[in-house]
C-alpha cells in the first residue's frame, strides 16, 4: 500500500536549518543501510536519544537494503506516533514538537516519528519572583527542563 502520493515535491535541508535558526541542538543523524543513505535530524534538547537509538537507528541496521522505503517505514517503525511528510513547510514545525525527522535523500521524501522527550511542565508565572522585570516565566531546580523551556522560547521567537 502507498501511503505517501501527496508528498511535498522537493525537500531543501538548508532551509530547515534556516527556518530553525541554525541552531546549535539541530542534530543530522546519517544511517547507512546497503547502497542506502537516511537522513535523521532532530533537536537534541527536544527528544528521547535512547528512543532514536533504539527504535530508529537499531531498527534501520536490522533491516535489509530492499526493505527501507517510506511505506515500510510507516508500518513497521517501532513507535507509536508516525506521521507522514505533506508540507515541506511543516518539517521545522514537527521538529519542534519533538520529532524525528526521517528523510530520504534517494526519493527525495519524508515523515516524522515522535520520540519527544516532552519538557515536565508548562510555561507558568513567576509567583515568588515578583520584581524581576521582562518576561514573567518560571523555572525549576531542573537545568536541563529550563533550558528546554527557554531553547523552545527562543526558536520560536527568532
């Protein structure tokens, strides 16, 4: 079955990197499997490694040169959330919502798996910081959930 016929026409990685402001956690991930090439890419504050490791990158190494296709991909991908590519303006906006970004350099075609490695809690007010002065945002005693907080904020400032 093809699930992927209303795919966007051409893909432009150097755009995606634009559009997310080059950011520094924008990790490219290039499996090899046969003759071959995948791409992944992702932001590395925003996702479960251990998830791309194992259900990803272990899953293409398991699998045959004939096998790796789009379709294959989306049925057989251990994990839960995949969704297919249809604009290529939407590829930063999933990047940001925490998933992978499996692309296919060969078909010139995409999708999405989602390994996000969701931030603990939400945006909230200060309570106990009443005179700082700008943006009103709280944080935790965590540095890694904090620097979530605040690498989300600003890529979607910029």
């Amino acid at each position: 079955m093809n699930f992927f016929k209303k795919q966007a026409k051409q893909i432009d990685v150097e755009s995606i990197k634009k559009q997310l402001s080059n950011s520094p956690d924008l990790v490219n991930r290039t499996v090899t499997v046969g003759n071959k090439t995948i791409e992944l890419y992702f932001l590395k504050i925003l996702v479960n490694r251990i998830s791309i490791e194992k259900n990803i990158i272990s899953f293409l190494n398991n699998s045959t040169s004939e096998e790796i296709n789009l379709n294959y991909l989306f049925e057989h991908l251990p994990i839960t959330e995949v969704k297919e590519l249809v604009e290529t303006n939407d590829i930063s906006k999933y990047i940001l919502d925490g998933f992978t970004f499996i692309y296919f350099p060969f078909e010139k075609k995409g999708l999405f798996a989602g390994v996000g490695d969701s931030v603990e809690r939400s945006l909230g007010k200060a309570e106990t910081e009443s005179l700082v002065y700008g943006p009103k945002i709280s944080f935790t005693e965590s540095l890694s959930t904090n620097i979530k907080v605040l690498s989300i904020i600003f890529l979607i400032l910029i």
